[in-house]
C-alpha cells in the first residue's frame, strides 16, 4: 500500500483542548476534551470529547458530535464510534443527517458508510424534505442518488394525502416516490388508492403504475397500469379493467377506463360491460362500446349510461339499442334509438323504451312512438300488438297485460289441438283457425301464461275474424312490422371474462 493511499486512511487529530494518554483492555488511546476536531480527507469531525484509538484507526466521539462530509453532508449526534479504515461512522442517540438542500434524515441509530455514501438507519427513523415526511422501522438514504428505501411500518405524509406501505423507495431530489409492495394512499378528502408497483412524481403529481387499484367516490379501479395526474385529478387504468361500485352490487369490466375527479365522470371502454350481480342466475349483464359512470351528490342525477352497439342481458330478458341510461335510485333503464327487447317469447320494439325495475324484476315497460309487441307461434305465424305508445306490465317475469294509445292495432292467430286416434296410434294435430285483426284507438291486451289471453278495444273498434282460407299474405304483417330474432343477444356475445370472475368478485362495501 503506498504512502499516499495509507495517508488518505489515516484519521488526524487537528485540535483538542487536552489530551491525555490512557490503556484499555491493553491497548493505549488518546483521551481527548474540549472542542476536539478529526480529519480525514474531506470529512472533518467535532465533538466535546472522543477516545482515539490512533494505531486501529478509530474514534468514540461522545457529546455534540458534527461531522462535515465534503460540501453535501452534515450529521449531529450524542455519540460516535467511527472506523477509519471502513470509513463507516456509528453514529447514535438524536442524530439528525442532512442532504444539504435535499432531505434531512431523523433517527436514533444510524450506519453511514462513507466509502459507498450510504446510509442505513433502524429502530425507526424518519426523512424530511420539502415536499414529504417519511417514516419507517429502518431504511437507507444513497448520498449520491438521493435515494432512500423504506421498510416495515412506511408511514408518508405530506399536504395532500398520506400512505402506508411495508417497502417503498424514494428520490429526494427529483420527489418521486417508488412503489415496491402493496402502498396505500388516502388523499385528504378521504379516498383510498392501493399501489403495487410503479412511481408517483409528488411535485407533478403525476404517475405511472403497473399493478395497484385506484379509486372514486362511487367505485374502486383496479387495472394492469395506471396514469394518475393528481393536479388535473385524471386518472386512466388499462388492461382488464375492473370498477366495483361501493354501494351498488355493480362489477365494470373493460380494456381501458379513466376517472375525471373533477366531473366526477367515469369511463370504460374496450369490449365493455356491465354486470349487476343478484345471484349468479339472476345477474344482469350490459355490454356496449363504451360505458360511463356519472357521480353527483343528488342521487337522482348519478347514473350509468352505455353507448353505441348496446347489448342486454338476463336469463328472463335480452335487449339491443344504441344507447342506453340506467338510474339506480330509481332503478329505471332508459333504451334510446331502435332499441328491441325479448321477454316470455315476446319481441317489443319502439323509438324508445323505459324499464321500471322492481325487486331486480320488471316491473312496468313504457314504449314511445312506433310501438310493437310481437310473438311467434308453435305454426310461426306472427302475433303482433301495434300502436304509437304503450304501457306493458309485467307479473313475475312475464307479461300480464298491454295498454295501447293512439293508432292501435293488433293481429292474434287461433290455434286449436286437435287428437287424431289412427288405428289406435294417438297424434296431437295444431291447425289454424282463423285470424282475428282489430283496430282502434285504444287497447287492452291482457296476457295468460305469455301469451294473449283476450283483447278490448275502445273508441270506435274495427274488429274482423279472417278464416284460414281467406287469409293473404299481405294481412299476416302489420305495416312496419318486421321479426329480429337474430339480433337478440347471448351471454358469451357480452361477457368477454370467464364467469368465475365475476362470481369471485367481491362487492365491496363502505
């Protein structure tokens, strides 16, 4: 080892007010008083008194002890044991390290190793700067990256939030904050975020996450990564995104999604839908191109609105429109441009409808302009109700009765059973007896088992029996009319997730 190398190792004594030698455990040290400085390249250190220990190259610091690390480093404490050869200082008892301009760090026991300028606290410690204060069971501060780690009990604070996390890593100096184990984040109007993995720059306030959940007043997100501007209060999850309303047994399911906090707006698109879970046969599925969630302090204005190629699904009902609004305080479904709908074998199509939902089941069915209800029987022949509007209430889940307003029409095909005995063979023969077509301005259809039981009609009715011989084709459709069977919907057209993720799914609750 060279001269210069053994000289750059050595510890100097540069002051002492007294000095006296001493032995211990058989080896001799300088006991040292009043304003004792050491020096060891750029590092100097102060203290009221120290034992030097000259040939191991070692000092015991006690009382006011400062050391001074080139132009970036001052540390206090009660007491020190330095070495050095490691260039390691144990520093203990009030010691505060500071980052001259960056962070200060607060901690009762600390490790600083001077050759890698890295240092390590435990027994709890905690790091300040301009924009956080963070506090942990132990942890590490790199000098020459800024950067600190936490583990064990992580606690950050700062004007807008606070978390809680058991490992996190953070730069001091550029204030990004690393997510390295499950962190959360509750802001100061008390929302809670969980974090996985990823950064949040805490001077823009903005992040980038890969695994986490983030949340809004009416749902927790969760996605595979994140964008979050905490200054435009924007937040984006891509990758099988998942909202689970709080209050409301709803589960949203797309690609992508983002939450304007401000408006309070939520949107999720990318093979979109929506699943309102009762049990796991009752659950009403709503799929569409785009979905979004409106929040509002009144609730009759929150709700859940679907956009462009909606589709509708429930084991007792299926429907298709353009557009669609679902109000959960009123538990009502509104159905915009061409929407159809499929219930107990009956097909009802209008310019618009809206569902009045009762106890998860329909309750009352309001259809506005263009409005038909048509049914297939066991002949296919095409029963069909017509008119300009129409109310439909239901039973339990199928159709009790349809009042008609304005231009009413109807067409109801007889069927009648026939037993044939053929040599003793039975046969069961279904034969049309005739049709009966009406007219009028008003009309009541009351329903039986799903199908038309009887008809009145008010105001000036035309009302005909065809028999089957005299029945034209032209007569067999009602004028508009037309059977859109292979619209209807199926499950597998909407979910594009597997079924037990959905009945895994936890609702939460607040």
């Amino acid at each position: 080892m060279s001269m210069g190398t053994m000289a750059q190792r050595r510890v100097r004594l540069k002051h002492a007010d007294d000095l006296a030698g001493s032995i211990r455990n058989g080896e001799r040290f300088d006991r040292l008083i009043g304003n004792v400085v050491f020096i060891q390249n750029t590092t100097t250190i102060n203290c009221d008194s120290a034992h030097f220990f000259k040939a191991q190259n070692k000092i015991d610091a006690f009382g006011r002890v400062h050391i001074i690390d080139g132009d970036s480093v001052d540390v206090v404490s009660n007491a020190l044991t330095y070495d050095g050869n490691k260039k390691i200082a144990y520093l203990r008892k009030n010691v505060v390290f500071t980052k001259l301009g960056i962070a200060t760090l607060y901690t009762d026991f600390l490790d600083y190793d001077r050759q890698i300028n890295k240092a390590r606290y435990f027994n709890g410690g905690k790091l300040v700067d301009t924009t956080n204060v963070l506090t942990s069971k132990k942890g590490y501060y790199d000098v020459r990256t800024n950067l600190a780690a936490f583990k064990t009990d992580v606690v950050g604070v700062n004007p807008d939030y606070t978390m809680t996390s058991d490992t996190l890593q953070y730069n001091s100096k550029t204030k990004v904050i690393y997510f390295k184990d499950e962190t959360t984040i509750t802001d100061k109007q008390g929302s809670i975020a969980v974090y996985k993995s990823g950064f949040y720059d805490t001077r823009i306030k903005l992040s980038s996450l890969n695994q986490g959940e983030i949340e809004s007043v009416e749902y927790k997100i969760k996605g595979n990564e994140y964008f979050i501007d905490d200054v435009k209060k924007f937040y984006k999850a891509k990758g099988s995104v998942v909202m689970t309303s709080k209050e409301d047994n709803l589960l949203i399911f797309g690609d992508d999604s983002f939450y304007d906090k401000k408006t309070g707006i939520s949107k999720v698109y990318g093979n979109a839908y929506v699943a309102q879970v009762d049990d796991q046969l009752d659950t009403l599925f709503i799929g569409a191109d785009t979905l979004v969630s409106i929040e509002n302090i009144d609730p009759h204005k929150k709700r859940l609105l679907a956009y462009n190629h909606v589709k509708i699904f429930r084991k007792d009902f299926q429907g298709v429109a353009d557009s669609l609004a679902y109000i959960g305080v009123d538990s009502t479904i509104f159905f915009y441009t061409a929407p159809v709908l499929w219930t107990s074998g009956n097909q009802m199509t209008s310019d618009s409808i809206r569902i009045r939902l009762k106890n998860k089941n329909i309750d009352r069915l309001f259809m506005v302009g263009n409005s038909f209800v048509a049914s297939r029987d066991s002949l296919g022949n095409f029963n069909q109700i017509k008119g300009r509007n129409m109310t439909t209430d239901f039973k339990g889940k199928a159709i009790n009765n349809v009042l008609v307003e304005g231009n009413a029409e109807s067409i109801y095909h007889i069927l009648e059973e026939k037993i044939l005995d053929l040599d003793s063979i039975k046969a069961k023969l279904i034969i049309t007896m005739g049709m009966n077509k009406m007219i009028c301005s008003k009309m009541k259809i009351i329903f039986k088992d799903g199908k038309v039981n009887t008809a009145n009609a008010y105001v000036k009715p035309d009302a005909r029996f065809i028999p089957p011989h005299e029945i034209k084709e032209a007569d067999r459709l009602l004028k508009g009319f037309t059977w859109k069977e292979e619209r209807r919907p199926t499950h597998d057209e909407i979910v594009k997730r597997s079924g037990n993720e959905i009945r895994d799914k936890k609702i939460v609750k607040d």
